[in-house]
C-alpha cells in the first residue's frame, strides 16, 4: 500500500500517509483542514523524526523546515510565493541562527543574498 488517508465522518480528508518513492517505508505523514493540507511532515533517512516540515496556507506550499538529522535544529527554512521558491533563510554554522538570507528568482536562480548579526 502506498498511501492511506483517513477521512471525516463528512467524508472530507484529515490525514494522510504515504510511501512517496516506493521503498516500503512510510516517510510522509500530512494532516488536513476543510480537505486542504495544512502540513506534511517527511521522514527521509527512516529514523522515525521528520527531517522535512511542510506548511501550507490554504492549501498552497508557504514554506518549509529543513531540519538537521542529527539533532532535529532546523537548518534551513524555505519560503514559497505562488508555488516557486521566494527566499531562503539558512543556518550555515549551526548555532541556531539562520544568518544567511537569499532571495531567488522564478527560475530558482539566486538573486540576492545577505548575512545577517544575531540581536
């Protein structure tokens, strides 16, 4: 089985697991409202702690955590605007900090980048 949604006594989607590439293992799990999705969490390396989190808004990608699989810090988070990749915030040095900003364009080159101080 790839996927197995559960749905509400309406029978409107709230749940959602799947075996994206076919491996046998169940790596995503999303969680709906009104039938949208409202987040996907993604267990890519199998160790039972999401390494991806995805955040809709109204039912579109806004963005994502990308998280350090050996301690769970988000290292990186991604921002979307109409479906593309807008801007990016990264944690280079892992102190916690996301220092490094880009800003891209709609072929998802960069455009811009900036460093930012901790307060």
């Amino acid at each position: 089985m790839d996927a197995t949604e559960r749905y509400n006594a309406s029978g409107v989607t709230t749940t959602r697991e799947a075996d994206e590439n076919g491996d046998g293992f169940v790596e995503s799990h999303s969680t709906y409202s009104n039938g949208n999705p409202r987040r996907t969490s993604i267990d890519r390396n199998r160790d039972g702690t999401p390494d991806i989190h995805v955040h809709f808004r109204n039912g579109v990608v806004s963005h994502e955590e990308i998280r350090d699989p050996r301690g769970g810090a988000i290292v990186r988070v991604n921002y979307y605007l109409n479906f593309l990749l807008n801007r990016s915030e990264s944690d280079l040095d892992g102190d916690g900090f996301t220092e490094t900003v880009r800003n891209y364009n709609e072929l998802g080159e960069v455009t811009a980048t900036e460093t930012r101080e901790p307060r």
